[in-house]
C-alpha cells in the first residue's frame, strides 16, 4: 500500500508542475504579444481623423492601409490632404482632428504654439526638384529659365512648405522667377506642369514620381534646402490611443521602409 501511494503523490506532483509549467508558458506568451502590440490592436477601436501635407498623400495611403490592418478596430476616416499652412489654420480655428503631419517645422510650430499640442516628432524629409512636362516642349535647361517672362512657370505660394523651400532654392540660386500663378499646395502645382497649363514648377522629388506626364530637369542645389516632416497626436483628440498609436507607427521602421520607397529622406 505504501508503495501504491508513492506512486500516486508522485503522479500528483509531475501532473501539477506541468500544468504550473503550461501557467507559465502561457503568461509568458501573452506578455509577448503584448509587448508586440498584438493587444493594443485587439483592444484599439473607434475612427481617427488625419490632416496630412498635400505631399503626403501617396505615403500616407499606404500607411493608413497598414496601419488599419494591424488595428482592424480603427477606421481612418479619409484623410485631409492640403497645404500645411491651410490644415494648420484649420486646427487653430477649431477643426477637428486626432493627427496633423505638417510638411515643415514652421506651421506644425503655430499649431504648437496655439496650445493644440506638444513634442511634435520629425519622421521624414524632402527636397525640391524643377519639373516639366513630359518631353519638356518649352526646352527647359535649368533654374535660371526661370527668369524667362516667356515661360509659364508656377510655384507654391510663399506660405506654403513647398513656396517657402522654393524662394530659398532661388536665392542660393540667384534667379527672379517670372511667375504665372501661385497655388496653395504642392499638388496643384504638379497638376498644372503635368496637364501642360504650365512649362515649369517646382515640387517635392516624391510628386515628380508619381506621374509619367511630367519629367524632372536636374536642380542643383536642391539638396541643400531640406524640409523637415513632423507628426504629432493633437492634445484634445477624440481618440487619443488611436492617435498615438498612429504617430507611433509612422516612425516605425515598417513606416520607414515606406517613406523610402516613396523617395522621402530621414530625419
């Protein structure tokens, strides 16, 4: 009979160390999948309402698909693309956002500074190229063309990211544009040089990119004029984890690898 009941204690004590063993294994793995994020995305919900840089609506379309993928409780509302300078008013006079990616440090600063939010963070950079129409009928060579009165040109307007970066690729340069027409974001710009309606103008290298009906002339000095991309969770957003974890993601690595393909530097 003693020997029965080694046996039996025995059998009791290896059958309760494998399950504290299972206990443990399983605590283990759900501290994994939560520090992976695996839980924030099971448990995130609700819509996330973005305002983007004009410039940025190839990559963030890409980025939200991701991002909404890994979160399949969020549904990112479409995302408001504009002028920073636009979307920067719009916040200060009262629109209502979670997330606003500014294409330079100048209006994400106004947005700051009207108490909207805090330690915005840079998560890309970009430079200015001249582009013209496909098969360039107007012979453009560089950017002292652009001083011709002959030439349709057109830029972004001086508040604008894209305008401001382009009177200071000019001035290095030297040249006095004749411009035709100022527009308030980098895409009209890039739609009038692809529709023909103008000989020149200069945008970010990303939204050369994304069209065959315009060309790129080489642009000397365009590397030394960098605009610096930041991204912040507003501070009265109606989502706020979702915000953040937005942000996060942006300047995530997978995000980063993105950005690159799309022809965005790092900051």
């Amino acid at each position: 009979m003693r020997t029965r009941s080694r046996y039996v204690l025995a059998a009791f004590i290896a059958t309760a160390m494998a399950l504290a063993g299972c206990s443990a294994g399983a605590g283990s793995a759900d501290a994994g999948r939560a520090a992976s994020g695996t839980a924030s995305s099971d448990s995130m919900s609700g819509e996330l309402t973005v305002f983007a840089a004009a410039s940025l609506k190839a990559a963030f379309t890409r980025l939200a698909d991701q991002f909404q993928a890994a979160h399949p409780g969020v549904t990112i509302r479409p995302i408001s693309y504009d002028g920073s300078s636009t979307l920067a008013t719009q916040l200060i006079e009262g629109a209502p956002a979670d997330v606003f990616a500014s294409a330079d440090e100048k209006n994400m600063q106004k947005v700051v500074a009207a108490g909207l939010a805090s330690s915005p963070q840079p998560f890309a950079t970009n430079v200015l190229t001249l582009i013209v129409p496909s098969g360039n009928p107007a012979g453009v060579q560089g950017l002292a063309d652009l001083a011709n009165p002959s030439l349709r040109v057109v830029l972004c307007a001086a508040d604008v990211p894209c305008g401001a970066a382009s009177q200071t690729l000019l001035q290095k340069a030297g040249v006095t544009a004749s411009v035709d027409s100022y527009e308030q974001n980098v895409t009209a710009v890039l739609t009038k040089v692809a529709s023909g309606e103008a000989d020149a103008g200069l945008v970010y290298v990303t939204d050369a990119t994304t069209t065959a009906d315009v060309q790129t002339v080489a642009t000397p000095g365009a590397d030394a004029v960098v605009n610096t991309y930041p991204i912040v969770a507003l501070d009265n957003a109606a989502n706020s984890p979702a915000a953040r974890a937005f942000v996060d993601f942006v300047r995530s690595d997978a995000a980063r690898a993105t950005l690159t393909d799309l022809g965005f530097g790092t900051p």
